[in-house]
C-alpha cells in the first residue's frame, strides 16, 4: 500500500541506528518544542517505520 502525496505534502526520510535511538529523538526537548510549533500547520501526521526484519 501506498500513502498518497499531494501537493501540500511534507515527506522526511531519515535512517535511524535503532528503534530506541528514534524514541530517544522523538521525545526530546528540541522535538517537543519543534511539535508544539508546527502543530498549528499540520492536518494530519502519518509516520511510518520501515525496517529490515
């Protein structure tokens, strides 16, 4: 399945070492500032976390 883009479409690809070290991203204190910004700006956040296994 494919998620569809549009033109108002925000899209980061990033490469992580871990699972945790993306945790450990998400829930800092610099992030949560970033989200507490951007909230206004967003309809909707779809993440998606693709891995090897």
């Amino acid at each position: 399945m494919q998620t569809s883009f549009g033109p108002d479409t925000f899209v980061v690809v990033e490469k992580w070492a871990s699972l945790a070290a993306l945790g450990a991203q998400a829930n800092s204190a610099h992030m949560k500032a970033y989200g507490a910004r951007t909230m206004d700006m967003l309809t909707d956040r779809v993440i998606h976390i693709l891995s090897p296994t």
